[in-house]
C-alpha cells in the first residue's frame, strides 16, 4: 500500500503560539548621517577660523549629541506600541 507524501507547503501547527523573531537594527540610518554633517561642520570651522575656540566646539558637539540621542529616543518610543 502506498501512501502519500506530506504536503511541503503546510505550515507547521503552532497552537496559537507564535516564535518572535529578533531583528536586528540596520546600521547607519539619517539622523546620523545629518549629526555627521553638522559636526563635520562646526569641525570645520573650528578649524579654520577664529569664530569657535575649543570650549565652543566641545559645548556644541554635545549639544548635538544630546540632540541627536533625544531624537533617536523619540523615534524609538514612538514604535513601541508597532509591535
């Protein structure tokens, strides 16, 4: 007698059950890119003229940073209830 293979495109019973799935973030993404940018710029200027002294560009690269790490946190806490 012979029997019938399983049929390959059933999924499998989960009971109601389901596996999460960890996704990992992708790397890089806008935000950076623009705090890159504005630092890259203040850089430059601190470099080239006289209008930033040093205290100024440390002052500036962390209210920047603080900037960007507000919006990121932002942006996240918004996708909290997605999931």
């Amino acid at each position: 007698m012979a029997t019938t293979p399983p049929d390959e495109t059933q999924q499998p019973r989960t009971y109601g059950y389901t596996v999460p799935v960890a996704r990992m973030p992708i790397p890089g993404n806008a935000e950076f890119a623009v705090w890159l940018l504005v630092w890259f710029v203040i850089f430059l200027i601190w470099v080239i003229g006289d209008a930033v002294n040093s205290s100024d560009f440390a002052f500036l690269t962390v209210i920047l940073t603080v900037g960007y790490l507000l919006s990121r946190g932002i942006a996240k806490a918004s996708r909290v209830l997605e999931q």
